[in-house]
C-alpha cells in the first residue's frame, strides 16, 4: 500500500505528476527502475553510464522511448536531490523522482517502481553502477515472449564478461546458491544480481504477488516465476564491486537465510496465494 504522496514524481519542471500503472498498456519502450537509499555519491555514475546508452540507442533509434524512475526510499541524505538536478543539467525529462516516506527496503521500492512502470520492459538495477548498463542489449535479446532476463556475475556462466568482487563476497554467494538451491530455487547461479528485466506481461504476473520488501525479495521473484512456469534466462553481465554498500555482509546475510526459509514455508503451507 502507498501513501498518497507516493502516487507523484517530480522531474525537471518541479511539478508534481502521477505516476503511471502496470496494469495500464505500456506508453514508452523501456522503464527503468533504480532503488535508492542514501545513494548520493553513487547514484550520479549509474545515471551517467544511462544517459550514454540512451543517447547511443537512440543514433540507431531516434523515436526510442524510456522512463528513469528513481525510487528514492526514504534517504536521509540528497539521493532526490541529486536526481533531479543530474536531470536539469542533462535535460532529461524522462526521469520521474518518487520519494517514499518511509524505507521499505530494497524488494520494497522496486515492487514499487515497477507497479508505476509504462515500459513494454521494465529492467530493475542498482544504483551502484556495479553492472555495465548496456549489457542491457543482452538481456533485452531474451526477454521476448513473456520471459524475465537476470544478470549473472557467476564465473561459471561467464564468457568474455568481466566480474571483480571481494573473496568473501565470492564465498558468501556460494554459500547462499546452495542453500537457495536447497529450498527449491534450482537452475539459476545468481539470483542476486541487481540487473533484471521483466516483459511487462511477466511483470503483471510476478509484482502484483510480491510479499518481501528486504534483500531475499530477487528470490521471491524467482519463486513466483516458477510456480508461474515464466521462462528465466540468466545472462552473463560484467560487473564490479563498488564501495559504499548499504548491506551488513555478516548480519544481513544470516538474515537473508531466515527470510528465505519464511518465505519458502509461506507458499508451501498456502499462507501465501498467487493471484491469477
């Protein structure tokens, strides 16, 4: 449930305009959807590495469509800020700023971001910058068809990609892959990559039965496609470690493990129903 406020964007005019509806037919070709939560420093990379793919895209495509939704999640810092006036500098009038008035958690304003989405696609990143945004173009060729295309940094899915992260973190996502695998998430190497894309039919399946709103929420994701028989494809994308990460390695994963337990019991028991 949103606050009413939380029904509006800002974008470069400064003027308050609703959001849009998933359940609503798609007006633009892609959305693009950044959770944010005290991403100051790091969110003006990511918005930069967009800009440069959508002026790209758009010497081949002059009349492609896009939407940046930056989904400000309660920061106490100037995420907002810095958003709208990156989009002033750069003119973009395509970025729409919505501020939540309190912090759901990561799943909680991608659920969010993507329920207000116009785009026939709709791609969820990191505002990091981790994963280079145009390897979108690879995940864009296979979410045809009502599928949902994940980012992989898993080295055995690797070809000619590049992935730079810490050895801990490299044992930590080992370790959460088997356990993932233990509760009935099988086939997929990666289910944490901040980088997925949804068809819009796939995301009017998935979003609308989204329960967590914390870090387990990629799994839930992969959940509902399962049982919804959605098609997964994991692609390889290149991607690096950035400093400044919000998650507590240690603490958050012990509680990433709990959750996913409850999560895997809620659907087994029917405590949670699929809407149709």
């Amino acid at each position: 449930m949103r606050e009413e406020s939380e029904n509006f964007y800002l974008g470069i005019d400064d003027r308050r305009q609703r959001l849009g509806d998933l359940n609503d037919d798609a007006s633009v070709d892609l959305s693009i959807v950044v959770p944010a939560y005290n991403e100051e420093a790091r969110l003006p990379v990511l918005l930069e590495d967009i800009r440069k793919y959508i002026n790209s895209r758009r010497q081949q495509e002059p009349h492609f469509k896009y939407e940046l939704l930056v989904m400000d999640d309660g920061s106490k810092d100037k995420t907002l800020t810095v958003a709208i006036e990156y989009a002033k500098k750069h003119k973009i009038r395509e970025l729409k700023a919505v501020r939540h008035i309190r912090n759901r958690g990561k799943g909680g304003a991608v659920t969010q971001g993507v329920m207000c989405s116009l785009g026939r696609y709709i791609l969820f990143c990191d505002a990091d910058g981790a994963t280079q945004f145009s390897d979108i173009d690879k995940l864009l060729s296979k979410a045809e068809h009502g599928a949902i295309a994940i980012g992989s940094r898993s080295n055995q899915a690797l070809t000619g990609t590049v992935v730079e992260r810490s050895h801990i973190r490299a044992f930590l996502q080992w370790g959460f892959h088997t356990y993932v695998t233990m509760l009935g998430v099988h086939g997929i190497r990666d289910t944490q990559c901040g980088f997925k894309l949804f068809s819009r039919a796939a995301a009017r399946r998935v979003f609308p039965n989204m329960h967590v709103e914390r870090f387990i929420f990629d799994v839930e994701i992969l959940l509902l496609a399962k049982y919804q028989n959605i098609p997964v494809v994991e692609v390889p994308v290149n991607w690096h470690e950035v400093a400044g990460s919000k998650m507590s390695i240690v603490r958050d994963s012990i509680q990433m493990a709990l959750d996913l337990l409850a999560v895997r019991l809620n659907y087994l028991l029917g405590n949670w129903k699929i809407k149709d």
